[in-house]
C-alpha cells in the first residue's frame, strides 16, 4: 500500500515539475479602439512559457476569414516569450466587431486558449438612406419621378466626389460631382423618367478620393407599371 501511495505521489510530482503553461502577457480581450472602414487592424499575441519543457502550438484558427494569424514557429521553449502577429481586414464591417483567434496547444494545463480582437468601426462617408426605392411608378413619359439621399463626411478632412452617376439610363443624379467640407453633407437628387415597363432595377455609382471608400454604391429598386 504504501509503495504503491509513494508511486502515485512521484507520478503527481513529475506532472508538477515539468507543467507546461502558456501565461498571456495581455488580456484575453484585445482592444484596438476606433478603426476606419477599410483600414487593416494589425497587433500581435503574447505568450510565455513558464514551464519546464517545450510548449507546443497544434493549431490557430481564426472564427473569421477577414482575419489572419501568421506564426513564425509553433514551438516555444521554457521561459521563451511568443510574439503571433495577426491582421484584420475592416472593410466589410461597421460598428463594434470582435473576432476571435483559437489557440490549441498539443501541451499545457490549459490546451485551448481565445483570444478576442474588438474594435469599433468607423465610416467616414455615410449615405442616408441605404437605397433608392421607385415603386408603383406610373409609365408616363410626361412625368418625372424624384427621390433623395445625403452624403455625410464623418472625416476630419474635406472629401471630393469625383463622379456620381446612374447604371439606368433612365435614371439622373444631381449633382454629379461635389466637395464636402469635414462635419457636413450634400443633398443629391435622383430623377427617374420612365420610359417603359417592368422592374429597372439599378445602381447609383459614387467615386471619391477617400483612400479606403473610393467606391461606394446604392441600389436603385424600379417597378414601372402601365
């Protein structure tokens, strides 16, 4: 009985004595703050490991595909400190975000760790509203059919729309080029003189020289009716 306590207790104490541990040098949260739309969030993962023998990384799988995770290693001897750089492409999301990044250690007294990227994402041209509806519209060549939407510079520098111009070409926007001042908006005009019957769904197109919403789009929805 007693050889077999003393077995169990070196068993306990070898565990002890060669523990692997990945200690995180931030919090699980990572927060990246205000973030422009279409800017890449760059930042990198710390770890340390204070155990005894080697700390080995089996995988990381980011829960998104706009984020990239790129190690140099997956191994990491005792007291040896990880540094993971990782990037986060914004361009498909607004407001608050957070993404996470999975790492599964082969070793460790904890063999899973998540790491949460947050950032708030910030636009600095906003459109208002989000599409241009012509429902129910009457084919009547005589009558023009007018709706609006605004265009805001959220920026703290003044933005120049190049060129705003319609797909349809029944459809006409007004103006088609505008300078708009840090903190203001412009109010466009788009007029529809339709010409036949049917759905004519199309696009409003607007190029600016924003370094990262060049491009910007509304849909247009047409129902044309007899």
């Amino acid at each position: 009985m007693m050889a077999k306590q003393l077995f169990l207790l070196l068993i306990v104490s070898t565990s002890f004595l060669f523990a692997q541990q990945a200690e995180f040098l931030h919090d699980q949260v990572l927060e990246m703050g205000k973030v422009s739309k279409g800017d890449v969030i760059e930042g990198v993962i710390k770890f340390k490991n204070s155990g005894d023998v080697p700390l080995e990384l089996e995988s990381i799988k980011p829960s998104c595909g706009c984020t990239a995770v790129t190690p140099d290693k997956m191994t990491y001897g005792p007291g040896e400190t990880a540094t993971i750089p990782f990037t986060l492409e914004t361009k498909n999301f607004s407001g608050v975000i957070r993404k996470n990044i999975r790492l599964n250690f082969k070793n460790g007294e904890k063999k899973t760790h998540i790491i949460v990227v947050q950032a708030k994402i910030t636009t600095d041209i906003s459109i208002s509203p989000r599409f241009i509806n012509f429902q129910k519209v009457k084919l009547n060549p005589d009558t023009t059919y007018t709706e609006f939407f605004e265009i805001e510079n959220e920026s703290d520098n003044p933005i120049e729309i190049a060129n705003i111009q319609s797909s349809n070409a029944h459809v006409s926007v007004y103006p088609s080029n505008v300078s708009i001042p840090s903190g203001k908006s412009h109010l466009i005009r788009i007029e529809l003189k339709p010409k036949e019957t049917g759905r004519q769904n199309g696009q409003i197109l607007i190029e600016s020289d924003h370094k990262t919403q060049g491009e910007l789009s509304i849909p247009v929805f047409i129902n044309v009716r007899s």
